[in-house]
C-alpha cells in the first residue's frame, strides 16, 4: 500500500511493483503479489481499471 500511497492516481501492475520496491522478480513472488492485490481490491482497497493493473481507490 505505501507505492500506492506514494504515487497516488497511477495504475500499477505486479510486475512494475515488485520493479519499484526491489523485489525479486522472478514468477512465483510475482504471483504471490497478485493474488494479495486481488485481496486488497476485494476488500475495497485497491480498483481494478483494467485487467492486471491496480490502482488506490479514491
């Protein structure tokens, strides 16, 4: 939540998150975050715009 926090309005996908919080990127860990964005946006956290990317509900 603090990338989202940090950089408010912009749509993200798992990939560029793990990029930008220097995690490993490698598919599994990956996965791993988008199945915990899936739970966020549920939850009401997080919006889906499109398929695969994320963005902080307003």
């Amino acid at each position: 939540m603090n990338a989202f926090n940090q950089h408010p309005g912009q749509v993200f996908r798992a990939r560029e998150l793990h990029e930008l919080l220097d995690m490993p990127i490698d598919e599994a860990s990956v996965n791993v975050t988008r199945s915990r964005l899936g739970r966020l946006t549920r939850q009401g956290f997080l919006t889906q715009p499109e398929r695969g990317r994320y963005q902080k509900r307003t």
